[in-house]
C-alpha cells in the first residue's frame, strides 16, 4: 500500500498539470507594430520647356525677289546702278512656335567699311525669308 498511497498523488499532481495551465489567462495580443514613417512621394521631375530658337539657314544675294521674297535672279556680279537683295532664310527649331527678335543687315565696302544697316523686329515661324536690299542712284563704284 505504501507503493499505491505514493502513485495515487503523483498521478493526481500529473493530471493536474495540464488542467492548470489550461487556466492560465490568456494573453493580451501583442500591439499593432507602429506604422513606419513614409517619405513623402518625390515630385515628379520637369524638365523645363525647351525655348524655341530661330537660325539663318541661307543667305542669297541677286538683282530680283519674288512675292515670297526670295531671290529670283541670283547674282554674285552687279552693275554699279543694280538694286542688290539679300534674301535671309530663317527656320526655327519648333515650327510651331514664333521667335520674336531681330532681324539685320550690314552692308560693307571692299576695305569693310560699313554703307548701309538696317534691323527689323521679326516674329519668325517656322521657314521663312527676309529680303533686304540696297541702292544708290548715282551708282556703286564697280
């Protein structure tokens, strides 16, 4: 019997175990990890507008320009009483765009001294051509 009265409360101690634990209260659930700081979105890159830029892509040089005013006979020769025009065309980058400037000549002797100057405000779009011209009624020295 000694062997029986030792069994009889280990036994009741080992069902015990598992029925307490069973009662253990149970647990708050852990926290909602904080929310991690989010950069702000980086804003979107622009790049600024290109500005359209007008160039001078041919210059003629005659005695005659027609209703577009290009150079209807060219010439690189004139006689001392000859009306010369000097037809400038001009392209821009952006076709659509107007580029306001502008738009000159300078008209020089053989030892480069200057004979006539002239400018005009120009809007240019796209292709066009700018006639200047020059005179002188007595007639330039041959």
């Amino acid at each position: 019997m000694s062997r029986n009265r030792l069994l009889y409360p280990l036994s009741a101690a080992l069902a015990a175990a598992p029925v307490v634990s069973a009662c253990k209260k149970p647990e708050p659930p852990a926290p909602p990890p904080a929310p991690t700081p989010t950069a702000p979105a980086p804003a979107p890159i622009t790049t600024p507008a290109a500005t359209p830029t007008a160039s001078v892509v041919a210059l003629d040089l005659g005695s005659g320009v027609g209703a577009d005013q290009r150079v209807t006979a060219p010439a690189s020769t004139f006689a001392p009483k000859d009306t010369i025009y000097a037809a400038v065309t001009t392209r821009t980058s952006d076709p659509a765009a107007t580029v306001p400037g502008k738009l000159g000549a300078r008209w020089t002797f053989e030892d480069g001294q200057t004979v006539h100057e002239e400018s005009r405000d120009a809007n240019l779009t796209g292709d066009g051509t700018t006639t200047f011209q020059i005179t002188k009624p007595d007639g330039f020295p041959p």
